[in-house]
C-alpha cells in the first residue's frame, strides 16, 4: 500500500484534513452522475456546474446539546413569530464564510446567554445533499444564562430543562439528538472506549460537497482487511460529488454501482469518519468522510477497473475493524426520510 494513502488514512481516523492534492480529488462528478443517467434514458434535474453557496444554494444548520452535571439540557424559548413561545436546542443556520464550530457557539449564546466551547460533532443530519445539520455538544465556560428581561429577537429566555415533557417544543425532532448526547456523556464519564472520540470539524476548504469513503473487506484467503483506492492522478481514498437534490443515501448508492456495476454486493454505512469544512475563504463546500463495509468478502467482490484492492497493515486493519463492528465507534449520520 502507498505510504501517502497509509498516511492519509491514518489521518482520517484521527478526524484530521487531508492535503490539498488528496483533499480535491472527485470520482464521480455531477457532470459524470448526469452522464449515468442519460445513458439510462434518464433526464439530468442538476446543473453540473453546480456550486455550494451558502444562504443560497446550501442550507447548514449547527444544533448544540449542553448538559449540565445534573444531565439536564440547555433549552431556549423561541422569538420567532412562526413558533413564538415554543422551546428548542439552541440551533440556528450557519452565515456566510463562518464555520461549523464557531456558528454553533455563536448560536448558544445569542439564544441562551452563555459561552460555550464545542468539543466534539455528536451527529450529521442530512435530507438532501443541499441540506445539512451539523449536531454539536461542549460545556459552559462563561456567560449569564437568558432571563425573560433579557428577551430579544434571538430568544425569550433559556433554561436548564430535566424533564423535556414539562415543554412545549417546536419540535420532536429534537428527542433523538438529546439522547445521544446524554448516552454519550454517560460512555465517556465511563471511559468506554467502544465510543469514537471527542472530535471536531476538521479546518480544509472545500470548493464542493464531498462524500469520501473508505470501503472495508476482508480478504477470505488471509484473513487481511483491504481498502478500496483510487488511482485518478495519485492513489487516493474514492470520493464523489453530493448530488445537491438527492439524499445521500442516494449518492452513496451510484456511487457504488458507478465503482462495483449494477450488481453490488451486500454492504453497509457504518458512519462517519471525519467532516472537513472552512468557510473563512469564501469556499462553501465540506467533505464527509464515510466508512463503508462489504459484508461478503473480498473474493466474491468484483470491481470494474476504477480503482484497485490494496491490503493495509495489520494495526490499521485491526482498528478500521473495530469501527465496523462496534456501533458507536463513529459519528452517526441520519439521513432524513
């Protein structure tokens, strides 16, 4: 395997960005997924020269879930005229060239007073490529927790909340990423290490949606994990372009068939591996790094000449095999029915 890629998978699993020159490499573009669909009889609904803006072309919410040691949750009361007096996490969309960390705490304390730092992405929520939520926990270093006195366009007040029935909230779609982040807590104040880490975006501008993979098999006759890698100018992990009205799930699945033919064998999304994102140029885009797994193995795999099998170290397989087959080793991503 090439040292670069070994490098650069290492990198990965860390939750770290990747060089440049790796960093940019696509697969399969949306001009090549437009190709797809044409030679299906198909017709195309996305511009191939489609670009992430954000506030015009994209949508990236950032959503905060801060407990405190009695595990109750930080809650606010909206303002909005839409959904005045309900509650909610503080949440809000990202602004133009902010990135993900610092509109999350941006967000916390224009809706409930307090400073907060951000230390690790609990979740990624996807509907359709154009759409993101980017779920965030952290503790409290500051601030004056919002009374209604101090009641602005932002928010009417915020509190610490127990028992999430006694509310009235804007939405149920809420519940699931509280519970996350309190089951999380809990692992972490265990030391259970079948958790991933604490890990944030990592900084690397994007001018694209990415979705990378790094695909998992072992091999029967040996018993060694492989990976799949790409050969397009330099050996790298195989990303394609996020097809901005479809889910990601959909994206994933042409992906694979654009890699492996119609027929791709059983295989999985274990979940996320690291998300990379710098708006502070100018450049909207972000990368999702997903692990995927084939459940058969590597001799009943056949792949279409795209891109090669290479058998990694045996220290590196062993921890891309704990990932797969530990639930919680990831960063969820839930994509939006």
């Amino acid at each position: 395997m090439p040292d670069s890629v070994e490098i650069c998978l290492k990198k990965v699993l860390k939750g770290l960005p990747l060089d440049v020159e790796e960093a940019e490499i696509c697969d399969f573009t949306l001009e090549d997924q437009n190709e797809a669909l044409e030679a299906q009889g198909i017709q195309p609904t996305v511009d191939p020269t489609y670009k992430p803006v954000v506030g015009e072309t994209v949508s990236y919410i950032v959503a905060c879930v801060i407990l405190n040691e009695q595990n109750e949750v930080l809650m606010m009361q909206e303002a909005k005229q839409t959904c005045a007096g309900k509650w909610y996490l503080p949440a809000g969309r990202m602004e133009k060239n902010e990135n993900i960390v610092t509109a999350c705490e941006r967000e916390v304390i224009e809706e409930t007073g307090l400073k907060v730092q951000c230390t690790t992405l609990l979740m990624v929520e996807t509907a359709i490529g154009s759409w993101m939520r980017f779920v965030l926990t952290g503790k409290v270093t500051g601030g004056r927790l919002k009374t209604p006195a101090d009641a602005d366009k932002e928010s009417l007040q915020a509190k610490w909340v127990g028992n999430l029935d006694e509310l009235e909230l804007r939405a149920g779609d809420i519940m699931h990423l509280i519970e996350k982040a309190r089951t999380y807590k809990h692992a972490r104040s265990l030391s259970d290490n079948t958790w991933f880490e604490d890990q944030l975006p990592a900084c690397r501008p994007y001018s694209r949606q990415l979705l990378r993979l790094v695909i998992v098999i072992k091999k029967k006759a040996t018993n060694r994990i492989h990976i799949l890698l790409g050969e397009k100018t330099a050996w790298h992990l195989p990303s394609c372009e996020i097809h901005p009205a479809k889910s990601l799930h959909s994206t994933l699945r042409r992906f694979m068939i654009d890699l492996f033919g119609a027929e791709v064998p059983p295989h999985r999304p274990c979940g996320i591996l690291s998300v990379e994102h710098d708006a502070s140029t100018g450049k909207d885009g972000v990368c999702l790094t997903l692990l995927v797994a084939f459940r058969v193995p590597l001799e009943e795999v056949p792949i279409i000449g795209k891109c090669v099998w290479h058998e990694i170290t045996k220290g590196l397989g062993d921890k891309l095999l704990q990932r797969v087959s530990l639930k919680n080793s990831t960063i969820p991503l839930h994509v939006v029915r």
